[in-house]
C-alpha cells in the first residue's frame, strides 16, 4: 500500500467507486466519511502531490476547471462554492486535496469576514510572513512561495480567497476551514474534528444525488 494514503489513485484501498469523474491528472470524488454539508466533495490530483503550489501548469488546469464546473453546478441549484486547501505536515504525506463546500447564498456571502477573522487570529501574534495574502490581487501559485506550508480558501472562482503562510504547524488544525464553516452553521463539531465512515448503502446514495446535480456540468464527458 501507498504511503500516501486511501486518496491515492494507485493505491489498493483508494475508494473508486466514490469517484465522480476523472481525467488522467485529476478526479473528483465524494468523501468516504460523513459529509460536512450537502454535495461536499474532494478534488484530487493522480499524482502524489502536497500542494496546488507545485502542480504542473496542465494538472493545476484541469484541477482549476473541476472548480470551475462545480461552481456552475451548484450555481444552477441556488448555491455558491467553497473551495479550501490545507497544505501542511509534508513529512506525513497527506496527499493532496481540495475541498468543496456548497453553501447557501446568504451564508456564502458572510463567509469571506469570518474566513478572514479566523486566518488573523490563528498561529501566534508575530509571524514572518504576512498573515493574510488576498488571492484578488494575486492568485494562489503566485502568492505562496513553493514548499512553505499553507492554508488557502477560494470564494468560488471569481471572488477570490484567502491564503496564510502556516509558521506553527504543530499548532494549525488541518480541519481549519471545515471548522470555520461548521461553526457558522452550527454544526456538531464532530462531523469536522472525526467524521465517521459511512455504510456502503449511505455512500452509494451520496454518490447517486451527487451525480444528479453535476453529470449535466461533467466536462471529463466531452474529452
């Protein structure tokens, strides 16, 4: 088995009955644990990959239009997309992921101040980098330099988002965004510190809703 985990593609115990479309550079799939909100998903690279700062410029592309296709999903049915990246820990081989959240339009448009309250009270008072990095004025893989660990949130694929240069990691939750997002709507705090599997009856109906609201949206289809 991989060391890099159930999401790498080669390895044996990667769910891939829980993939919703791939190509051969990425995939999207749904999570094998209890979802945060509803349609949660997982976009994932092929390749053993840390952050969206290393990814080759084909792979980053076909990454960036999943986000792109999931936001007009979920446009169609009166949401708007969360995307978040938590990069750290590289010795421990956490592959790759981005996460999507759709959410309700009036909780969407109060997420940018609590997501910017929360990355500039995280981690200590000092730091040697700038806490807060607006991916408005520049984005992600030009903002973060390569190798330093970070955590990033998209606002959908037009409005931006968040980054922060993580300085502490011991002290910096890989749950950050989720517990964001969970806290504003009052969710059980288990559901982001330890979700837990779910039976193959309740992942093979995630997966049928799931591909309901996305497979008119599905560009893999027209490859």
């Amino acid at each position: 088995q991989s060391t890099w985990g159930r999401l790498c593609f080669e390895n044996s115990v990667c769910r891939r009955d829980l993939i919703i479309a791939r190509t051969d550079r990425v995939y999207l799939c749904v999570p094998e644990y209890e979802s945060l909100v509803e349609d949660h998903c997982l976009i994932v690279p092929m390749g053993h990959h840390l952050t969206s700062t290393a990814l080759d410029e084909d792979v980053w592309d076909e990454t960036w239009r999943f986000m792109q296709s999931l936001s007009e999903a979920h446009a169609a049915g009166g949401k708007k997309c969360i995307f978040t990246e938590a990069a750290t820990k590289f010795h421990q081989h956490r592959h790759l992921k981005i996460e999507c959240f759709p959410l309700d339009i009036d909780v969407y448009d109060s997420m940018p101040m609590y997501f910017k309250k929360s990355i500039l009270e995280c981690e200590s008072e000092w730091s040697d980098n700038k806490k807060l990095v607006d991916l408005s004025l520049k984005p992600l893989r030009r903002s973060i330099p390569r190798g330093l660990p970070y955590f990033s949130v998209w606002f959908g694929i037009r409005n931006g988002g968040y980054a922060h240069v993580v300085e502490q990691e011991d002290e910096f939750d890989r749950y950050f965004g989720s517990e964001i997002i969970g806290n504003v709507l009052d969710i059980e705090p288990r559901l982001w510190r330890k979700p837990k599997k779910q039976t193959s009856d309740d992942l093979n109906k995630k997966v049928s809703l799931f591909v309901k609201t996305y497979a008119p949206f599905d560009w893999t289809k027209k490859l």
